[in-house]
C-alpha cells in the first residue's frame, strides 16, 4: 500500500513488531516497472505524491535519519531522482563484479548527488558464491563462463570470489554498506 496512509500502518507496525521508536533508514520498496508492469506510472506518481511525502513526515519527526527506495532496477532510481532527493537507495543485483558496466555511471551520479547506496544482492543471486543462481532464476550460460572466469583470476590471486565479490561492491564511493 503506497498511499500516505499505508506508509504511516507499515512504519507503524514496524514499531510495534520491532519495539523500537526509530530506525536508521527507512526504504520504499519495489515501484519500478519490474514489479508493477503496465502499472508502474500510477504506483510512480502514488509514491511521488504519497509515499515519500509521507516518510518525509516520518523523518521530520525524527523516527528515521534518512530515506530512500529499495529496487532492482536502475531506471526507476533515475526517475526518481529527476523528481525529489533522497537520502540513500537500497540497489539490488544491479552492480555485481558479474556486471557493473551499466550500472557504473549510475553509481558515478548517486556519488556526485550525495545519495548513499547499499548494494544488494552482490553474488548474483548467488552465482559468485557457488550455486547456479543468477537474478533470482537459473543462471544464464553466459553467466556461468563469467562466473568460472572470474573464479579462475580470483584463483589465480588466491582470492576466493566471495570475497572479490564483496569487496568490489564495497570499493565504490557511493556505496555505504553492502548486502551479500
């Protein structure tokens, strides 16, 4: 529930279920295309009008020192930010040491606009700890020959991928904390 009010239930409910008055950061989650589909403007334009303004209450009130989104996809971070700041953006499977190139820029610009990150889902899915797992489905095969050749240079250096992994996400600037 992305209206004002279903924001201030869900912080609510948190409270309670959590015993605590405030949390650290406060995330919306899942508004992009991925999730909502053909639906994807309306829950925009709800969390725009909504959603965030009502976790700005939340913020002002001093239960949160900052919010932000939690998503999967880049492009809805951007358009986000075309319209109001935010404190911190909770990205997941998008900046991997599998793949970073598209994501690089983005990273660059959240450095830039002062926007924390915390990198989610730095193995893939769990491609770069073992499994056959890659974006929340079976791994692609040109996924897997990225994976076995990045394990073979890890090898090579002694270095497990798990931990090349995580400390890749964690190199970059803008990224405050990362999520295995």
């Amino acid at each position: 529930d992305y209206s004002a009010d279903g924001i201030i239930a869900s912080f609510t409910g948190s409270q309670d279920r959590l015993g605590i008055t405030s949390v650290d950061a406060l995330l919306l989650h899942d508004i992009g295309a991925l999730t909502h589909g053909d639906n994807h403007k309306a829950v925009l334009e709800l969390a725009l009008e909504e959603s965030f303004p009502a976790m700005d209450a939340i913020k002002a009130s001093g239960n949160t020192g900052a919010i932000g989104m939690g998503v999967n996809e880049v492009a809805i971070c951007r358009e986000v930010l075309s319209h109001r700041s935010l404190d911190c953006i909770l990205l997941a499977g998008r900046y991997t040491l599998l793949e970073h190139q598209d994501t690089l820029g983005f990273l660059n610009e959240c450095e830039d606009a002062g926007v924390r990150l915390i990198i989610g889902g730095a193995f893939n899915s769990g491609l770069l700890a073992g499994n056959s797992k890659y974006d929340y489905g079976d791994a692609p095969d040109w996924a897997i020959k990225r994976a076995n050749d990045l394990r073979n240079v890890c090898a090579d250096h002694n270095v497990s991928l798990q931990a090349a992994a995580l400390q890749f996400c964690a190199a970059h600037p803008a990224v405050q904390s990362v999520i295995p």
